[in-house]
C-alpha cells in the first residue's frame, strides 16, 4: 500500500469511526487538471457529528501517517468542512449542502466509489 493509499484508507476510517455516512471517493488521478488526486466526500446528521467527524479523521491519520491537513476550512459553522491533504481533499457535509453543491455530479467523469455505511 502506497502512502496516498494509507492516507485514503485512514480518512475513511475516521470517517466510519465517528458514524459518517454515504461516503464517496471520486477517483481524480485520470483527469487532466484535477487538484487533487481523491475527493472523500460524507456527511453527518448535525454540525455537532460534522465537527466529531473531522477530529476523528484528522486523529486517525495522524496516528496512521503522522500527516497533518494544510488546511481546514469551515468548523465555524461545521455545515461543509474542507480538509486538504494534498492529494486528497476531504469534504464533510450535512445532508443538505451536500444535496445542494452535489460534488459527485461536478467529478461524474470520475470513478466515483460509494463506500458502505458502517451500521
């Protein structure tokens, strides 16, 4: 497992840890321009478990990789968080944001990988 590998599988983690649903990984690395090589995109049910989520993913990769974010975007609020990794960029939502910018259809041309909610 290559690096960006580990540091996929540790976002996903942290996002399944703390109850994220409906994650989807759009696969970017074939798309000229692309910024990133991954979008992970979730959410969560409350600016609360949005919160909960982004410290568990930012925990969890530490641990794993002892990587850091470069930034993290919109915890005032915890509506849509960004968090860039560099060649992963990670987004977590409430449902009804992530209805309304709706990321998957923006990379459709992508391989979009749904990853199955953890019960």
């Amino acid at each position: 497992m290559n690096e960006t590998e580990l540091l996929l599988q540790s976002i996903i983690e942290g996002i399944q840890e703390k109850k994220g649903k409906d994650i989807v990984v759009a696969d970017l690395k074939g798309i000229d321009g692309a910024i990133c090589q991954y979008f992970v995109i979730c959410q969560g049910n409350s600016p609360t478990q949005v919160d909960a989520i982004t410290e568990s993913v930012y925990d969890m990769v530490y641990e794993k990789t002892k990587d850091r974010p470069t930034t993290v975007n919109g915890l005032r609020n915890a509506q849509w968080v960004g968090m860039d990794y560099g060649s992963i960029l990670v987004h977590i939502f409430l449902p009804e944001l992530r209805n309304f910018y709706n990321l998957e259809h923006l990379w459709a041309d992508s391989k979009l990988t749904q990853i199955p909610n953890l019960d």
